[in-house]
C-alpha cells in the first residue's frame, strides 16, 4: 500500500503519519524535506516500509548519512515527483519574436492576450 502525505509542517506531518501509516504501508511519499524525526516515526508505524519518496528538489538536501541509515534498514529513499506543478499554457516564443521587434510589453500583452507580468517574465528569462 502506498500512502502521500502531504503536510506542510512536521507537527500535521505527526498527525498525518499516525492517521494513515500501518503495517501494511510498504511505500511513502513525503512532500517536506525527512527530519530524522519524521523517518523514526515513519519506520515505528510502518516497519515493512520499503520505499520513501520525496520532490528531487528535496532529496538533495538529505543527509548522505541519513540515506545511509535508511539503507541500513533496507529502505530506499527515491526522488519522485509525485505533485507536479501546473502545467505550462503558453508558449513563450511569439513573445520573445515581438519583444525583438521593438514592441512594449503593454502592446504584447494586448496583443496576444496575456498578462503583462507574464510578457515580463519572458522577457527576463530570455535576457531580451
């Protein structure tokens, strides 16, 4: 069985890991960075756990003696994107084409019907 919990606090993440682990719980997705708390309470609920997972912007910031310790007890700690981010709607290219053409971010906004902020942002991110 596999079980997200997807709390932003350790003290809701507590909660959350007593609500929903057991010893059926074989795999965990986190969605905040595993203190050595949140592991401990992890494998005490759920001692057939195999696998936790977390963002791989997380996984990097985990101690390399806390994924050794994990390994220990026969627990792989995997980078996994399980809640990805809204998907992107616009492509930024006929942004980027009228910005080359000398035309104001206000005229491309309403040109192309977006928000400026977002004409902004394409501007910045491709150093126009």
């Amino acid at each position: 069985m596999e079980v997200k919990l997807q709390s932003k606090t350790i003290e809701e993440i507590f909660h959350e890991i007593e609500e929903k682990l057991d010893e059926k719980t074989e795999k965990v997705h986190l969605s905040i960075r595993p203190s050595t708390a949140v592991l401990v309470h992890i494998l005490s609920k759920a001692p057939n756990i195999k696998e936790i997972s977390i963002p791989p912007s997380l996984h990097k910031a985990v101690p390399s003696k806390v994924k050794a310790a994990l390994e220990k007890v026969g627990v792989d700690l995997v980078a996994e994107c399980k809640m990805p981010g809204r998907p992107k709607r616009r492509d930024p290219k006929p942004v980027i084409e009228l910005l080359k053409k000398g035309f104001s971010a206000k005229q491309i906004s309403k040109i192309l019907g977006i928000p400026v902020s977002t004409v902004y942002y394409y501007k910045n991110k491709a150093g126009v």
